[in-house]
C-alpha cells in the first residue's frame, strides 16, 4: 500500500484531522476548507488530501524536523513500538517501556497519548490504555527509515575486555559429530520408551562415549541437541521398540551437498524458532570482533517476539492478553549455540555474545564446505587394523567408513576397529567385496598394510561370487529387437543384454522406456507381467471363479472377529425410557444443560445405567436427585457401614439428600439390610442407575 492509497483509505474524520495538523499551516492545501463539523469528504477532496499528504510524508527532510521536535522520551517510544513490529499490548508496551527505560507508566501513557495527537500512534480502542498501541504500517516505513541504526542490534562501544566463556563455547565440528552420532546408532542398539524417551542407561553410555568430542560438562545438553537435530532431518527411526538410522534418509543427506545440508539446517533453526533467522542476520550484520550484550538482546528479542503476538490477535481479532498483561520470553540463544554457531563471554557488565567463525561461514554460506571436508584429508590405516578418521575427512566417507568397521572411540580423530564382523555386516549392506578393498585403498592416506590386504580377503572369501540383482526385463521380437536397442541407447537408459531379445533396465526408467518406444510407432504392453514360479507348479492358492463360489471353510477367514475380543452389551436403557417415565409423571423445576442429572426425564441411561461411574460430589448428588424425582433405584459401591453389612454393591432407593456441617450425604432404603442407611456422597466409589 503506498502513503497515497493510505490517506485515501482513512476515515474521513481522521483525514480531515491530518489536513488542519499537517496542511494548513504546511502546504496549503489545494481544496478549500471544510466547515466546521463536517466530516463526510467527496471523492475529490478526499483525493486532493490524500495527495498533499502522501507528498508531505514522503520527503525524509520534513519528516526529519518533525521528529526534531519531538522529545526523547518520544523517540524511545517510538523505537519500542516500531521494535515490535508497529504493534503492542497497552498495559504491555507501558510496562515494557518503564523496565527498559525507567519512569512511570502514567508518564509513558502521556507520551503515547501526545504521539496520538500528532497523528503518529494510534489505538484501537477508546478507552486508556487501549488494547493495543499501533503505528499503521505505511507510517512505520516512513518511520523506519529515520530510526535506522536505533532499530538495529548495536554491538558494545565499551574498551573493556570481553574474556571468552569458555563454558558455554561448543567447537565441535557440526557435520563430523552428526556423522558420528548417527553411525553409532547404527551400530548399538539404542532402546526407547513408548513415548519416545531413551532409556537412561542409553543415554549415559551416549554422554560417556561422546564427552572426549563434546567437552565436558554440558554433554546431556549436545546429545538432546544432537538427537533433535537428526530426527527432525529424518536421518533416524523408531523401530521395533530402538532408536535406528535411517541409511536410505542418510545417504540422501549426504548426497545433497554442503549448501543443501546448509539451507536444512537452517530451516531446521527456523522451526525450533521463526525469529532464530532474523536474529543471526542482525548478529551478521555486525563485526566480526563486536560483542553484544545479552541483555541488548533479550530486549529486541522480547519486543519483536510479542510485535508477532500482538499482530496476530490484532489481526484475528482476538484481544485477550496473558493475566499480568507482561511476558518475557528468553531469546532461543542455546540452539544455535550448542551447533557452535555463537560464542559467549564475560565482562564486567555481564554477559556478551558474538556469532562465532562457523557462524559467520554459516550464514554467508562463503566457506561453509571447507569446514566440512577440507581437500587432502584422509583416514589411516593402521597395521593393528585400527584406522583413524580425523575431523575434515569427506562426509560420505565417513559414512562408509562406519559401514566397514566399529567405531571405537569419538575425538577430533575418531578410532574405528577392522574385524570379520564388521566387514561382512559392511557386505551384507551391498558393498561388493572388490569395492571394500578398493575404498580402503583409495581413500586411505598411506599404503594398506599387506597383513590388513590378506586378512580382509580372507573374511570375504567367496562372498558376492553369487549374486541377485533387481531390475526390470525388457523382452521383445526378433524382428523388433534392434529397434527396441537403438531407443534405450538414444534415450541413454542403462541396460544389459541378456540375449538377443531381453534386456535388463532400471525400474525407474520404466515409464521413460514406454513414451519412446511409443513415439518410435511400437505398442508395448503398458503394465508389467508378473511371472510366479508357482505358476508352473500348480501350486497357487485357486481363488473363488464367481463371488458365489463358497470359500474353503478350514481356512480362516480375514473377516471375522477375534472370539477374545467380544465384549458383553451393556444394559438396557432403566425403566423403559419415555413411554414409562411419562406414566410416572413430568420432572419438575428445571436441572442445567450441563449436569448429569438434566436429561433423565428423556433418557434415563444418560445417568449411567449400564456403566458403573466414579462421578465427583456434585455430579454424583445430581444424579441421586434425579433418581429421587424419578422415582427410580440406584446401585451404589459404597464401603462396609457396620458390622452386619458386607459393602459392596448395593441396590438403594434414595429418599433424601442432606447436608450439614460441610458434609453431604442422602438416605435411602437399603434394599440387602431391608432398612434405611445414610450414604456419605465422598465414600461413594461408584454409583449407576438400577436395571
């Protein structure tokens, strides 16, 4: 919306008020005055106002000696409003201004109020304060760009020095610790809840194997943070009760690329936190050697958090706020700072925060790869079959390389351990036994031990000398089968002889192989024939011919219900619903809509006839003084009385319902000890209408 449309779209009252604050006196307007107490405008009034103010408003110079003129406790108010996206809470935006800034929130609500005056805030409500503080949006533009840097996050101008925390600076490699992580769930079984919850005794092993890696201290912290992180990728399962990686999810990740792995990360940031995106530009934005302080933050933080608050309540309409009229939530500062994008330090005047080199590559994107994977870096081989993968190795090698052998132990060079199992588990995977020896080979940085060379082929043995392949056959004439060759080798699909007339190709290629050879004027079948061997034998379960046919009555049938899992019917509805309640007489007085009691006098089982209820005091005296009303019987579970009474589920018709002392109880005539017995209504355990 421009400034022009804006004004426009203005109630005449308030346009007519913008005219005599800002034009007469201004820039004389082209269109005569009003009289006074008019305030409906015609089409070209409100055009010719619309146009000078647009005008006026738009030059940053007239703008700039207006706001000259204001006072500083203005401008503050201003910047806080315009902080929270041109949007704020009354009651809030006055307590926020008086913590931040000191004064009272009277002198704050005179501040605003002045500002109303001029035309620059207004409320959405009459009453003081209103309900919410609002700049309209083309104002705030205009606004926006006179408080420029006030509005920014601005670094400290303190020469002090700023030692850095090292508690709370996390320097583990982002790519290799995820790397790592998830090879070891690959490798150890990591067992869950229902919920979802690792078992404790999981969780201690992880800290402890991972704390050379994460430092110590704060390892609980990475591994939530690391568990988070994988599972919102995807790269990691629940299954069967354990906690598994996801290889197919995995080696899509690793395919992607670094900027790819980049943007997920960074919409992974975004989910935990929308405004994590907007807080890392601004921390960007600054010098590389600029400290902010943390309480800096938290202001901007606090404020733009609830401007998003306030917005959509504004928006929706819906004007509740929280019951102190003030919330404060802490800026997301530990999620980026546990993947080692911040670092934190102590002055004199508290806590400072800065983005950290790996914060700045992560932003910029400039440089991101190279701390991944560095060029030249490769795993050692070891004679004692031991190989050591240090930090800058090749994502997707470490990958594979956690397919060949065990991870040992976690550090900036992680220790992983060749053995038979490992190899043939790596085998099992896919990885043909040519290629195990060819990977280490060629990405190992030295020569491959000869005893590590022959014990490796030993544990392959004959492993991949047979094998079974997956694909799609291609099957065709004599006549048609040069032709059928000519378009797989035009189309650059994949394929292998296995005779003159069939070929292999990749199932994916299938719909790709149907258009050419379509448009090369053959007419394939479209569907695939499906070939069973127990075809030939006979040996196929023989399907009814016709929907008549009778079924093999041995065999179970899918249909049927588990006999274990039938459940008994629950009662009938009591005393024979609305024919026999309209022979005992119409209810009287009138019971609410919501007690138990109030549809009786329709449906009697709405009291519980059938089910057996644990209802509260109130609820269960509703009921008994439907019952009265009735005239029906009850069936309560109440403790033993005396010694002549067992408890138990007894049959009561109830009389009267009394209270006293603090106490409410009802007495009825107990159908096992033919006599009257009072039931106290808290001991009931109980209580449903009697069938």
């Amino acid at each position: 919306m421009s400034l022009n449309t804006f004004f426009a779209s203005l109630p005449h009252e308030i346009l007519v008020q913008y005219r005599d604050l800002y034009l007469d006196g201004e820039r004389g307007s082209a269109a005569p005055p009003l009289p006074a107490g008019v305030v409906t405008l015609s089409d070209e009034q409100v055009t010719t106002y619309a146009t000078d103010l647009a005008t006026l408003f738009a030059d940053p110079k007239w703008v700039r000696r207006r706001m000259r003129g204001m006072s500083r406790s203005a401008h503050v108010a201003l910047v806080g409003l315009l902080h929270s996206q041109g949007i704020g809470g009354g009651t809030w935006l006055l307590q926020e201004l008086t913590q931040s800034h000191g004064m009272s929130e009277d002198l704050w609500a005179e501040v605003l109020h002045s500002l109303g005056t001029e035309l620059w805030v207004f409320g959405n409500s009459r009453q003081s304060p209103p309900l919410f503080y609002v700049i309209p949006a083309r104002l705030a533009e205009v606004l926006q760009h006179q408080f420029g840097r006030r509005l920014k996050l601005q670094g400290t101008q303190t020469d002090e020095e700023i030692r850095l925390s090292p508690d709370t600076n996390y320097r583990h490699p982002l790519g290799f610790s995820i790397i790592s992580f998830l090879t070891y769930l690959r490798q150890n079984r990591i067992r869950v809840t229902r919920k979802g919850e690792i078992f404790k005794k999981n969780l201690e092993e992880l800290s402890s194997f991972f704390s050379s890696l994460w430092g110590s201290g704060d390892e609980e912290k990475i591994l939530e943070w690391h568990l988070d992180v994988v599972q919102e990728l995807g790269l990691c399962c629940h299954r069967e009760g354990f906690l598994v990686a996801d290889d197919r999810a995995i080696e899509g990740f690793l395919a992607a690329g670094p900027d790819a792995r980049r943007t997920l990360y960074l919409s992974y940031f975004l989910h935990r936190e929308p405004l994590l995106g907007w807080l890392l530009e601004e921390l960007h934005r600054l010098e590389p050697d600029e400290w902010v302080p943390l309480q800096r933050i938290r202001t901007l933080y606090r404020r733009r958090y609830m401007g998003g608050v306030f917005h959509r309540r504004y928006v929706r309409q819906s004007y509740y706020l929280p019951p102190s009229g003030f919330y404060d939530p802490n800026p997301p500062l530990e999620v980026i700072q546990l993947a080692g994008l911040l670092e934190s330090g102590l002055g004199s005047e508290g806590s400072y925060v800065r983005l950290s080199e790996l914060g700045r590559r992560f932003i910029s994107g400039e440089g991101f790869q190279e701390l991944e994977s560095r060029e030249g870096i490769q795993f050692m081989v070891q004679p004692n079959f031991e190989v050591l993968a240090p930090v800058g190795l090749d994502l997707s090698v470490l990958w594979k390389l956690g397919e060949l052998a065990s991870l040992q132990q976690v550090d900036r060079a992680n220790t992983y351990t060749l053995s038979r199992e490992s190899v043939r588990e790596g085998l099992s995977t896919g990885l043909r036994s040519e290629e195990a020896l060819t990977f280490l080979s060629d990405e190992s940085a030295t020569e491959l031990p000869q005893n590590v060379v022959s014990t490796i082929t030993d544990w392959i043995g004959s492993h991949g000398e047979v094998e079974l392949h997956d694909a799609l056959v291609l099957s065709a004439l004599p006549t048609r089968a040069a032709a059928v060759r000519k378009v797989l080798v035009a189309e650059g699909v994949q394929f292998e002889s296995l005779s003159d007339t069939v070929f292999a190709i990749p199932r994916e290629k299938q719909e790709t192989v149907l258009k050419a050879l379509q448009a090369k004027g053959m007419s394939p079948a479209p569907s695939v024939r499906r070939h069973d061997l127990a075809d030939a034998l006979g040996t196929q379960h023989k399907l009814p011919g016709r929907l008549d046919e009778p079924l093999d009555r041995n065999e179970p049938q899918r249909s049927s219900f588990p006999v274990k899992s039938l459940v008994m019917l629950g009662a009938p509805a009591a005393e024979g619903g609305k024919e026999a309640m309209a022979r005992r007489g119409f209810r009287t007085g009138k019971v609410g809509a919501n007690a138990v009691g109030a549809d009786l006098s329709v449906k009697p089982a709405a009291a519980g006839a059938g089910a057996l209820l644990k209802l509260s005091p109130a609820k269960t005296i509703s009921v008994v003084k439907a019952a009265i009303r009735l005239k029906l019987d009850l069936e309560v579970l109440y403790p033993s009385t005396e010694e002549s009474d067992p408890g138990g589920l007894s049959r009561v018709t109830p009389i009267e319902v009394q209270e006293a002392g603090g106490s409410s109880f009802f007495s009825g005539h107990h159908h096992g000890l033919d006599r009257e017995v009072e039931f106290r209504i808290k001991r009931i355990h109980g209580i449903r209408l009697a069938t």
